[in-house]
C-alpha cells in the first residue's frame, strides 16, 4: 500500500525562503514565522500519513453507497472526519467572527496540500464546504451569516456546489432549475442537479447545497442565473434542524476515481431555498469565489502528483532490475536498483522538479489571493485572476501526467491495484475536468484575462520576470542556469501573445486554436521564474552557510533540471500557436 510523508521542509522553504510570509505587510502573516508554521504543518502532516493516507485505499475499494436515500461513506471516513473536526482543521482558514482561526489562505493551502495529498476524496467534503462558506461570506445577508456560517466552518454542516445539469455544464446559460418565488420571501427549487460532489454522506448533521437556478421571467441564458441556499434539512431561526427540505439523492456516480467521494444526482422538488446575494446575480456571485476554487483544484493535481512520487522513489530504490551501465552499484545484490537507470533518473526528475515548482507556483497564487482579500490590493487581484486558469489548467495536466509517469516507474505492478498506484492517477485525472474542464481555463486565459482591464495584469507580469532578471544580472550563480532560460521563454510567451493581438481580431479561430497551448506556455514561464526564484533563495542560504546545505544544493539542481529540460517547451508552444488557426480547422466536422 502506499505511504504518505508531509513533504515539511519543502514547504516551509516555500514560505519562508522563497516568500518570506512573516516579513510580509498583509495582515495576519506576522503570525507566520517558521516555528509557526513547521509546529502546524507537522500536526497535519501526523493527520494526514497516519489517518487520511491508510484510508485512501479503503475509500477507493469501497466508495459510497446510496442506502435508503441516504450516502454512506467508505469504513473510517466518519471517525477521521470527526478527528478533523475536532482538531480545529476545518476551521484553518475561516473567518474567527463565525468560528474559525483566521489564517491566511496562504497556511490554508499548504495544509490543504497535505490532506488532499493523502486522501483526495476525503478531503473533497470539507474543501466543498469551504467554497459554500466562502459563497456565503462574501454574499450572504447578516442573518445569513449568522444561520448558516459557524455550523459550517466546524463542518458539522457541510456544503456543496450546485452548478452542472444533465444537458449543461460549461454552458450554463441552458440552465433549466427554477426557483418560484414565495408570498414568505424564500422560493421553490425545482430541477436535477448532476454530479454533485460530497451531495450527501453520513458524516454530518445536515448539507447546505448552493444551487444555481433561473427565476421564472427572469433574463435569457446565463444573466437569469440566481444562487439559493438549500439546506438538506431545514433550519429554525434558533439554528434547530427541522424537517426534511424537498431535496433528495437520485442516485450515486459510478466513476474512474475518487470513489470515496459521493458524485450525487440531485433532484429538487420544490425544495424550499433561500436568495444568495441578489436575483440574477448567481455567476457573479460564483465568480467571486472562482479564483479560490480553481486554485484548490490545482492543489488537487499537484498533491496527486507529490504523493504518487513519493511513492515512486521508494520503489525506485528497492526494486532491483538490470545494472547500472556504468559498472555496478549493488555488487553484492543480484541486480541494481532501478534509481541507477538514467531513463528512470529522467522520469523522477520530471516528477521532482514539476512538484516543487508547482507547489511554490501555488502558494504564491495563494500569497497573492491574501494580498488581494486582505489588502484590497488591485494590483494583486489582477495578477491572480489572469493567473488562476494557467494555475487551474496546467498543474492539473501536468499533475495528472506526473502520476501516470510514478506509475510507469513500477512497470507492470503500476498497472496492478494492489500497488495502489493506479488510484493517484485516477483520483488526479478528475482535477483536469471540474470546476471547468482545461479547455476552458485556455479559453478563460485566451478570450478574456489576457486582454482584461487593456492587458494591464499580463504587462504586469512581464515586468515581473523582467525585474527579476535584471536585478540578478550580475549574479553568474544564476545567469546561465536560470536567468538566461527564462529571458527566452519569456520572449516565447510575449511573441504568442503578440501573434493573439495580431491575428486573434481577423480571425478568432487562430487565438482559440492556440489557446490550450498558451494555457502551458504560460505554466512553464512561471514555473521558470518560480525555480529562478527559488534558485537565488537557494544560493544566498548557501552563500550564508546556515541551514541544510545538502537540501539547498538538491534545490539547485532540480531547479536547473527543470530549466534545461521541461522550459524549453514553450519553444514547441509558440511554434504551435504560429502555424495560426489552418491545420487545426482544414477539415470540415463531415471530415472527422
Ligand atoms: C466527479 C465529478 C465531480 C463533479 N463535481 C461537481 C460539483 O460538485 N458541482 C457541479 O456543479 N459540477 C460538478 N461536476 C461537473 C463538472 O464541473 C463538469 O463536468 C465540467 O464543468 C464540464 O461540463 P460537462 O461535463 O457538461 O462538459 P461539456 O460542457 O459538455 O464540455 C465537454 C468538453 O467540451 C469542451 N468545451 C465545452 N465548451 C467549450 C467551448 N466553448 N470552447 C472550447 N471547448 C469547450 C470542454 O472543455 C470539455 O472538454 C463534477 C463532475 C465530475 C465528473
């Protein structure tokens, strides 16, 4: 069965080294200084190898199963949710107003790192109740607030997403639900929601499900769309659980993972429900909560991606085959073991070198969401809104390529379950379809962010990399290894970019043919300036001659690996995206 270590130390290079969190002017982040966050990140990484990972094969065999109209979670799920609970987990990130710790998104997601790397679908139930939580933060009334918010940061409520139907899930301006309003203020929910993620389970008291549906004689297509709060139970004004509400599980997703996550139909039949924020307004209240999602699924992909290498190296060292081509390295052993192949070197450090780039790409995503909520910081929210679809979209596909390649590095026992690594790359391939499948975060990227607000955010974002190189120019530690990779991918991404001003207004189809591709140029050019980064924090704690010097130079040279072989991709990106919209559309739909 495979095993789960907190990767510690890496992230609190990330935060410290890399972002210095505590010297940071947001407020909250003083707080952050390294005993802080190493106490916390190994209290629960202790959660997350000892409960969450034993049970992530558990979840996987067993899955959910609908009994009596109600979801009955894989053997141990409740107890080690109970255990979440009472530790105070779900309450990390979460307003103290209404229950919560008050930590900055930033802590919430290394720690979210760790449990989703554990135990994917586990974590889904409590991460689902976040987004409702933020969902009604930012738009509910006071008393809605009050009802429904601490209930839910210590997930003895927890929550869902209602968005997808059976005929629209990227389209939801076909939305068919509708919400009839009553003489009361609140209104009938009728419609079929389809698969809703944690949509029912036995781990909680009750479920609030935020529902997108359309108000009757409301606009056409998707400016109609209102969110409601439907509770699976209903709720007296003292907070005391009532009767049944009108919603009910039509049946359980069969899937090609996380299966101990429950993927529900939903069907509501005048359900009674309660307006979230203002009538017709359902998206933008989405909206507002879209970057924190998004960047919660790409922690999905990367934690994937962390767990099925982990794995991956230990057996790459046990596993005897073959020997070293350059003499011997267990002469007194049969065979050597596979670690010593150069090919096998190669896919780890694929996998290496991607995971820790991802992962300092990520918490500054989150750095930046922190910037944003708690300084009003424009500047910030900018940059992380024209950064959440390459975040989104390209630690989700690389995520899920990194577990298929920890796979191959078992051969045919990859293949097999009982090696267990087959579930991570099941359980990651979800991350590259929901919460907006790739193709549309490239098209978000493409058709909207890049141009959003004059194309002021992606300006920005060349100034960063530019500034960074400049600054270190003088430093020949990092010029020929980092900085000088770096300047040309850069190059690459402004050259597309401009190819997209050029040809994008004449012919849409020559910017959305190239979109996907974008959507990877760009994740590579900030994993380049996230290793350049973090090659100058590297270098300089080696230059001060404190701390671990073996972990330090290991940082440089994945950093370089990834430099020398993953960045120049975005050459074959940008060459893809010139050849324009021709060898995508020559053939007509009858051609296929
Ligand atoms: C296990 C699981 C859990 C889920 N959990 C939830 C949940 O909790 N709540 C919820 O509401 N939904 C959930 N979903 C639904 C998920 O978000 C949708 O499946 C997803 O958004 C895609 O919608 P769709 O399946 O209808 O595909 P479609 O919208 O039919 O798209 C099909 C394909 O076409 C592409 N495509 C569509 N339109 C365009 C376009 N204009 N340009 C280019 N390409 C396009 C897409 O990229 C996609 O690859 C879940 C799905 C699964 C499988």
């Amino acid at each position: 069965m495979p095993s789960y270590t907190a990767p510690v130390n890496d992230i609190q290079f990330v935060l410290h080294a890399l972002l210095d969190a505590p010297s940071q002017d947001i407020p909250g982040y003083s707080e952050l200084d390294a005993d802080f966050t190493a106490a916390v990140l190994e209290e629960a990484g202790k959660i997350a190898g000892n409960v969450l990972a034993p049970l992530n094969a558990v979840g996987d065999r067993e899955g959910c199963v609908l009994e009596n109209g109600v979801v009955r979670t894989p053997t141990g799920f409740k107890d080690a949710f109970d255990q979440m609970k009472e530790g105070g987990w779900t309450a990390l990130d979460c307003d103290p107003e209404f229950g919560g710790q008050g930590m900055p998104v930033l802590l919430g997601t290394a720690v979210g790192e760790l449990f989703s790397g554990a135990n994917q679908s586990f974590t889904m139930y409590q991460g689902l109740t976040h987004g409702a939580y933020s969902a009604i933060h930012a738009h509910g009334t006071e008393a809605q607030k009050a009802k429904w918010l601490p209930r839910m940061v210590s997930c003895d409520w927890t929550g869902t997403m209602n968005l997808t139907e059976p005929h629209c899930g990227t389209d939801l301006g076909l939305m068919r639900t509708k919400a009839v309003p009553q003489d009361d203020g609140s209104y009938r929910i009728t419609g079929q929601k389809i698969f809703i993620s944690a949509g029912d389970h036995d781990m909680s008291a009750n479920v609030v499900h935020l529902v997108l549906a359309k108000i009757p004689g409301g606009p056409e297509g998707i400016k109609g769309v209102s969110l409601f709060i439907v509770p699976k139970f209903l709720v007296d004004d003292e907070g005391t659980i009532g009767a049944r509400n009108g919603v009910s599980v039509g049946k359980l997703e069969e899937k090609m993972g996380i299966h101990g996550n429950s993927t529900c139909v939903m069907n509501y039949d005048e359900a009674e429900g309660y307006l979230l924020g203002s009538e017709h307004k359902g998206m933008r209240a989405m909206f507002t909560m879209m970057n924190e999602a998004r960047l919660g699924v790409a922690m999905q992909g990367m934690a994937q991606a962390e767990a099925a290498y982990q794995n991956a190296v230990i057996y790459a060292k046990d596993r005897l085959q073959g020997r070293a081509v350059t003499g011997a390295e267990n002469p007194d052993g049969p065979a050597d073991p596979l670690i010593v192949h150069p090919d096998v070197r190669r896919n780890l450090m694929d996998q290496k070198s991607f995971v820790e780039g991802a992962r300092a790409f990520m918490l500054w995503g989150a750095n930046l969401l922190d910037r944003s909520h708690r300084m009003n910081d424009a500047e910030a929210e900018g940059l992380v809104s024209l950064l959440t679809p390459v975040l989104k979209g390209f630690l989700t596909d690389k995520g899920f390529e990194c577990a298929v390649a920890a796979q191959q590095v078992y051969g045919g026992h990859g293949y097999i379950e009982e090696w267990g690594m087959s579930q991570f790359a099941r359980d990651a391939r979800i991350t590259q379809i929901y919460e907006g499948a790739n193709g549309v975060q490239a098209l978000d990227l493409v058709g909207r962010k890049l141009a959003a607000d004059g194309g002021k955010h992606v300006m920005g974002f060349f100034e960063l990399v530019k500034a960074f190189i400049k600054e270190n120019e003088g430093d020949e530690a990092l010029k020929a290894d980092f900085l000088e990779p770096l300047k040309s991918a850069s190059k690459d991404l402004q050259a597309a970019g401009m190819f997209f001003m050029q040809h994008g207004m004449k012919n849409p189809n020559a910017a959305l043919s190239g979109s996907y591709d974008f959507m990877h140029l760009f994740g590579h050019v900030c994993l380049g300036l996230m290793w350049a980064r973090m090659a100058k924090a590297a270098s300089t704690a080696l230059a001060s001659q404190t701390g671990d010097a073996a972990f330090y130079e290991t940082k440089l040279a994945t950093g370089r690996y990834y430099m020398a072989r993953q960045l120049p991709a975005t050459k074959m990106h940008l060459a893809r995206i010139e050849s324009g919209a021709a060898p995508v559309m020559a053939l007509s739909a009858a051609a296929f």
